[in-house]
C-alpha cells in the first residue's frame, strides 16, 4: 500500500505541475462570472441557465482532467524509461496500475471540489442560499463517474502507444455514451435479428455514464435528494465497472513486453 500511495503522490504534484487545471477552471470562472454579471430582470430562470452554463463547463473540464491526466500514465514512463527503475524496485505492475489510478482519482477528486465550490459560491450569491443536499451527491456521483473515466483512460494508455490516440479515443467514448448510451435500447427495440442483439449487447456492456449526469439536472434546479439507496447503487456500479476496467488494464499490462 505504501507504494501504491507514493505512486499516487507523484501523480497528483505532477498534476498541479501541469497548466491544465489551472487554464480550464480560470476559462470556466470567467464564462461564468460575465454570465453572471448579466441581468434580465431577476428572472430565476436565468439563474438557472447560469447554473446550467457553469456545470456544463465543469462536465467538460473535469473529463479534460480526468482522460488527458490517466491516457499519458504510461506512455509518459515508457518514454522517459522511468518506468523500468520503478518495476525493477519491489513495485509490482498491479501496484503500478494500482498506483496510477488513485493518483489520477484523487487528483480529479481535488480539481471537483474546486469546481464545485466555485459554484456553490456563484449559485449562493445569486440564490442568497447555500446548495441543498441533492448538490452534494451530484458532487459524489460525478466523482464515481470520474472513476470509470480514469479506468478507461489507464486501459487506453496500456493498449495504444499515443496519448493523443487514447485522448481521443477515450472522448468518443465517453461523449458517445453520455449523450446516446440511454437510447440504444430504443434504438434496438425497433431493429430485428442479429443488429437488435448486438445493439442489445452493446446496451448492456457500455458503463452507463449517463445515469451520474442525470443528478446535474437536479443539482441545477434545487430539487430534493436523491434516495440514498439509489446514490449507493450507483457508487457500487460505479466501483464494479473501474474495477473490471482496472482488473483487464493489469492482465494486458502484465503481459506486455517493455523494451528498453
């Protein structure tokens, strides 16, 4: 644990080294604030646009973070030839993954709470209220969300050599499901034979990402919370599929040969 804990050290400081952060949350306050500074007479449903507006940004920079941040893990070690002193040291290749997943995780889990103070703080001063409790399990399920995107991330960075090619892979993917994933299953309901089964299959295999962001919605309009049952089925699902993501990063990764 010690070295997984250290390895993950290293990712988050390298992290805050780095000028993404930094650039996407000064980009998503400015956006924010020139919206905010607009008034068209009290209208709550601008305040509510605003809200809008602002979590979109943080959905988009927290998924810039999180796949960027874990597709160049490996390729940046392979490249530097770090990684052989570090697997040549009593650190196995699942602590390696291990590792770099908690580092990546947590790092992203920092960059949240940023993000979302940032707007706990733009919605009390325009709300002259503090979020209700259904703003903080979105902030929990977003970040349970974040896992699964960081597990695809490692597992991209392990099967393709390019960063840029997991990048972009890895934002397909993760678009693709949020925004059609839901609708396959109506998609396969009008098909028949062998495409309604593999679109079926495809509906059924897919991390259902799109489950975490339904809860912006109700983060955005001050609803009441979610049923706690409901938030910690979605935590499990969520840990299952990173698990499984992680267990099938480590096997090809254990079977890969690293050349000098």
């Amino acid at each position: 644990m010690n070295n997984v804990l250290a390895l993950a050290g290293i990712v988050i400081k390298e992290m805050y080294r780095r000028k993404d952060f930094y650039v996407l949350f000064v980009m998503t306050a400015l956006i924010s604030l020139v919206l905010g500074s607009v008034r068209f007479f009290n209208d709550e449903q601008i305040v509510r646009f605003l809200k809008d507006i602002c979590l979109h940004l943080i959905w988009l920079s927290t998924l810039v973070i999180a796949i960027t941040t874990s597709a160049r893990q490996i390729p940046a070690e392979r490249e530097s030839r770090t990684i052989f002193p570090l697997l040549a040291k009593p650190v196995s290749r699942w602590e390696l993954i291990a590792g770099k997943f908690f580092g990546c995780w947590l790092a992203c889990g920092i960059a949240l709470f940023v993000f979302y103070s940032f707007f706990a703080l733009l919605s009390a001063s325009h709300e002259h209220t503090w979020p209700h409790l259904v703003f903080y399990q979105a902030l929990w399920l977003h970040w349970v969300l974040l896992a699964v995107v960081v597990g695809m991330g490692l597992l991209g960075s392990v099967v393709l050599a390019a960063p840029s090619s997991t990048t972009t892979i890895s934002f397909i993917a993760v678009l693709g499901i949020l925004f059609a994933g839901g609708h396959l299953n109506g998609v396969a309901a009008n098909m028949r034979g062998i495409s309604a089964g593999l679109v079926y299959g495809v509906y059924y295999c897919i991390p259902h990402l799109e489950w975490y962001h339904d809860a912006r919605e109700l983060a955005i309009h001050g609803w009441g919370g979610i049923p706690w049952l409901y938030v910690a089925g979605a935590t499990l699902y969520g840990a299952l599929y990173t698990g499984f993501l992680l267990g099938l990063t480590w096997l090809l990764f254990r079977r890969k040969t690293l050349m000098l």
